[in-house]
C-alpha cells in the first residue's frame, strides 16, 4: 500500500511538472560561463571551482560536457 501510495504522488508531482533529486548549485547561465572561459581563456579549473564556490571535478565535468556540446 505503501508502494501504491507513492507512486501515485510521484505520478501526480511529475504531471504538475515538479521533479525529483537535489537542485543544481549552479545556474544553466553559471555553467555557460564556467566552459565557455575555460575553453577560450588561460584560466585554470583550480581558479574557476574557488570563484563559484564548486569542486574541481564539479568544473571539470562542466568543461567535458560543454565541450561534447560544441562537438555535436
């Protein structure tokens, strides 16, 4: 019953357009920003994580995924 109930308030929230998982830190204009720099500028993944209060690997997976968006 548990299960039923669940999954019909899971149903109901994605039908109101609400989705779940935990928000992302940064804005879609932020991650722009973040692989657009990186790939035409000298700053490092070390400088950009310090600036938007990030990890490195936060960065670096912005980085491969703007990059893998330019390719195709």
């Amino acid at each position: 019953m548990i299960h039923e109930r669940t999954s019909a308030d899971l149903a109901q929230a994605r039908a109101e357009g609400r989705i779940g998982g935990r928000r992302r830190k940064l804005a879609d204009k932020q991650r722009r920003e973040i692989g657009e720099s990186m790939a035409f500028s000298c700053e490092s993944g070390a400088e950009m994580a310090r600036f938007y209060g990030v990890s490195e690997p936060t960065v670096l997976r912005i980085v491969a995924a703007h990059r893998q968006s330019i390719e195709s």
